[in-house]
C-alpha cells in the first residue's frame, strides 16, 4: 500500500488530497499507467508529464524511479520561481 498524495490543480482535477492506493506497479510511471487506466479524471491531470513532477518519501525523484520500499508518492506541479 503506497500513500499517493496530489497537489495544486493535480489534486483539483483529480478530486482527492491522498489516497491509499494498493499497486503492483515497478516504477512512478507505471503506477502513472495504472491510475490513468482507472477513470478519465486521472488521465487528464496526468495527460502531460511534463507538468507534473514527482516525489518519493519527499525526495524528488524522476518517473522511472522504482517504487519498491516507497511508501508515499507526491505528484505536483513545478515549483516557479520569482
């Protein structure tokens, strides 16, 4: 069981701050996949990667990481600057 959590116009569009998800995926881009394939909603806010990055146990990390012994995955939008 993994906590995903979703931030900013992530979390807007995809109707939830957190939720526990059960996975077998490997790596962030396939639990990506798997939360894509379960309703449209999450396939809109995660239909263009490159507005997304991600953290794993609140280190940033990149979509290939794998995901074993990861217990918290945050998705959010890029930090601007200013």
């Amino acid at each position: 069981m993994i906590d995903v959590l979703y931030f900013a116009w992530l979390r807007e569009r995809i109707g939830l701050p957190r939720e526990a998800v059960e996975t077998s995926a490997a790596t962030v881009a396939d639990l990506v996949a798997e939360l894509s394939d379960r309703e449209e909603r999450y396939a809109l806010a995660f239909s263009d990667l490159s507005a997304v990055r991600v953290a794993l146990d609140q280190e940033l990390a990149d979509f290939d990481a794998p995901l074993a012994g990861v217990r918290e995955v945050a998705f959010f939008p890029p930090m601007t600057g200013g």
